[in-house]
C-alpha cells in the first residue's frame, strides 16, 4: 500500500470489495456508531485502487488463517 490506512479505513476498503450483499450483512452485525463511521470513511475512499484493494483482502484472510479474527465479527480484528 502507498501509505498507511487506519482501522476504519481499512475496514470501508474491505466491505467495498465484498459488495453490497456481503457488506450488508456485516455492518448488520455492529452498531450505529461503527456504520455511520465506517460508511464516511466508504464515502471518502470512493476510489481505492485495486492493489489497495487487494493488499487489504490479503491483510484479512491473514488474520483469519492466524486466528487473530475478532470485534465480534470473525475475522475483523485485523482492522483495529
């Protein structure tokens, strides 16, 4: 990645590359606070380039094959 993302960030980038269906069900799964966060931080990064993209994809199977998934929704906590 070309420069460093926070957590939110990464977690925006993240849910626009599993697509609407997929991200609907995880932003189900937290509270208000964390989607509207999360939903400006999608806004703001409206055009992530696709190396992002899949950097911040790699980033989360790591973290799922490692075990370090967490935030109440498996495989998330590699975006804190």
């Amino acid at each position: 990645m070309s420069r460093k993302y926070t957590g939110p960030e990464k977690v925006a980038i993240f849910l626009m590359a599993l697509g609407e269906e997929a991200a609907a069900k995880i932003l189900g799964q937290m509270e208000d606070r964390e989607i509207q966060t999360v939903g400006n931080y999608m806004s703001a990064l409206a055009d992530v380039d696709m190396t992002v993209l899949d950097q911040v994809t790699k980033e989360f199977y790591t973290a799922i094959e490692s075990g370090t998934g967490g935030l109440g929704i498996p495989g998330l906590d590699f975006l804190k």
